[in-house]
C-alpha cells in the first residue's frame, strides 16, 4: 500500500503489517460484535411483536365474552312466573276436563299456492 505502481510514487503516509494486522483484527471483532447486537436486537423486537400480538388477542378474547355475555342475558327470554300474557292466563284457569275439550287439530299438509 506504500506504493502506487502505476504512478512511481510513494505515499505521504506509510503504515507497517503489524499496523494493518491490527486494524483488521478490531474490525473483525467489531463487526462481530454488532452482528452480535444486530441479532439481539431483532430477537428483541420480534419477542416484543409477538407479546403485543399477544395481548391484542387476549383483551379482544375478553372483550368478545363480555359482549356475549351482556347481549345474552339481554337475548334470554323473560321468566315464565314474571311475564304471564293472556294465552297464559287462560290456559293457567282451565281445568284438566276443559282443557281435554279444547278442540286440537293438525294439518297434514300444507297447500303451495
């Protein structure tokens, strides 16, 4: 490196083997040690990813069964003792002789118009 062969002239500068063995000796273990850092640092990243993933699922988990759960007590049917209608009031009064009067039928088929 002292010498530049197609112009014939030296350097300003001059530097020993032991200096160049020594400067690329730091540099491989430089570069080492970040791709150390590199490979740490994206573990890092990737482990913080899937945890925030992680928890999205987990909160939108919960969050469902909470919907669920107050829409299906909404959804149920009123109790049978509290809500009485007037079909249910009249079948509560009938005796068991009026009620095997009360005319039941049944269709066999229904007509397709």
């Amino acid at each position: 490196m002292k010498d530049l062969e197609y112009t014939n002239r030296r350097l300003p500068y001059g530097e020993s083997d032991e200096q160049v063995d020594q400067l690329v000796s730091a540099a491989t273990a430089h570069a080492i040690e970040q791709s150390h850092r590199r490979a740490t640092a994206w573990h890092q990243r990737h482990r913080l990813v899937w945890a925030a993933a992680a928890m999205v699922v987990i909160l939108l988990g919960v969050g469902a069964a909470l919907f669920y759960a107050e829409h299906k007590t909404a959804v149920t049917e009123p109790d049978s003792e509290a809500y009485a209608g007037p079909v249910d009031t009249f079948l509560s009064s009938l005796t068991d002789d009026e009620a095997m009067q009360v005319a039941y039928y049944e269709i066999d088929e229904i007509p397709e118009y």
